[in-house]
C-alpha cells in the first residue's frame, strides 16, 4: 500500500498533480461570510483542493478565502464545474466568468457536470482550447459512463484526466472504475460518506469503525483511498474537516476492505446521467 499523508498528491495522466483529498463545496452555507469562514477553515486544517461550481454558488467565497489565507496561489488546486451554461454554449464565457469570481488568473482543472445529450461533445471542444492556451491546466468531467467517455474520445481529442462520480459502499461503480483506470483516467467520489449520515449505524461499518477506533466516515474515507479514488468529502464543522483528514495513520485490511465491498447493491442515489437533459 501507497504510504500516503493527508498532504500526498497523485499525478494525472497530463502529468498535473492533485491532492489524495478534496474538499468539497457545494451547499455549505447560504451567506457568503459563512461561506468564508467555513472555507477558510478547510484551508487552514490542510485542505489544498477545493471542488465547487457555477451552480454552488460558492465561487467568490472561495476566492476570498484563498486571499485571506495568504498562501501563494499555486499551492491550491481549483476546480470548478459547468452545467447549465452547456445548454446555451456558453462554456468559455462560464470559464472566464469563475475565473473573476475567484479572482483568479487560471484553473487548475475544469470539468463538464454532467453528460447534458446534445451539449456535452461541443462544450468540451471548447474547454480543449482553453486547455491549449493554459487557461485551464487540466479538464475533468462528472457523472460520465462509460459509453459517454467513450463517445467523448470519438469526437474530441483531450483524455479527462478525472471522472468524478456517486461512489460510495452502496454504489461502487465496478466497471466504471476499471474502464477509467485502462485509460488513465483517475477516479474522484463526490459525497463519498453519504448525505443525511445514512451509513452512520450501517453494518459492517460500525464494527470495524469500532475495531479500527475510528469513526464511520473515516472508514469510508480510507476506503476510497485504498480504491485509489480520490474522496471529496464536504462539512460545515472544522471538527468534521479535521476527522476527514485523519485517515493516513491506519490501512484497512483486506478482509475489511472485502466486507465493504460486499455491501454494494448498486444503489444509486443521484440522477441518471443517461437521462440528464
């Protein structure tokens, strides 16, 4: 196993590096002081990647938060996500629109949310020659299955150096995750420890958060670090930020890993990216 630390980072397949973990900002808050505040939490417990969208509403806090922190820009890793705009070619426009709410003079990674049919090969055109004049350092997509990765690489040129996706106990995307890494192409999980604490009384993971003296969510976390996918947990407590983070003193066995595994029944929680318009 890897001997990884909360401050490793894993190279895409453009040679770009991204942190073992990311921090996740969607719904954290409705006001921006809260937003800030909560944010400038995440980088000071040693959050460097941060995971938001147009649709988040969270942009300008996050922007300020990395001003205020006085840690050289180049230190982070900022993705944001396009959605709606695909549906009214307004890609670049959303680009350079982050781009300004953050403050901002690149991204390190922008990503196409969701497979929107008829948008998704257009919009990701543009994003390839923001790509070539290094506007954007890297492109990613979200909530893509194979065969619309597929249909991608017939039309466009620029491998997405990361899928991320509803990846959880309950819903492991086995084939998914092994087209992906034939192709280089590195798995993140977004709400990898569930909403509304689902997993929190599930069995086997209370037993072996118990044999392990960790907490559920750092079970799952360690879980996904062990699959080599990359969690990008969220929380608006710097308490639950701290125990997302503590996750590299331990490694999970096979026989553990095993259980966990067993547990997926491919329950999906989110919408059908086949069906997304």
């Amino acid at each position: 196993m890897e001997n990884l630390t909360f401050q490793s980072k894993r190279e895409l397949n453009n040679k770009v590096k991204i942190p073992v973990m990311g921090f996740g900002v969607a719904e954290i808050a409705e006001d921006l002081p809260t937003q800030v505040k909560i944010l400038r939490e995440a980088i000071e417990t040693g959050y460097r990647m941060f995971d938001t969208a147009q649709i988040y509403r969270s942009e300008r806090a996050l922007g300020i938060a990395i001003k205020e922190s006085g840690i050289p820009r180049q230190e982070f890793f900022i993705s944001t996500k396009i959605f709606e705009q695909q549906r009214y070619n307004r890609t670049t426009e959303s680009v350079f629109e982050s781009l300004r709410k953050m403050g901002i003079e690149y991204l390190d990674r922008f990503v196409l949310h969701w497979p929107i049919a008829g948008r998704y090969i257009q919009s990701y055109k543009e994003m390839e020659k923001l790509y070539y004049s290094g506007i954007i350092r890297s492109l990613g997509v979200s909530n893509f299955e194979i065969w619309h990765i597929r249909n991608l690489l017939v039309h466009c040129d620029v491998i997405p150096v990361t899928n991320q996706v509803e990846f959880n106990p309950t819903y492991t995307c086995i084939e998914q995750r092994k087209f992906c890494e034939k192709l280089g192409i590195q798995m993140e999980a977004y709400t990898p420890i569930g909403r509304g604490g689902r997993f929190l009384n599930t069995e086997p993971l209370v037993t072996i958060a118990n044999r392990y003296k960790k907490s559920v969510p750092q079970i799952i976390l360690r879980w996904d670090i062990q699959h080599n996918v990359i969690p990008v947990p969220r929380s608006g407590r710097r308490v639950h930020m701290e125990q997302n983070a503590d996750i590299f003193d331990f490694e999970l066995d096979r026989d553990d890993m095993k259980l966990i595994d067993g547990m997926n029944c491919d329950d999906r929680r989110n919408r059908n990216p086949y069906t997304t318009e």
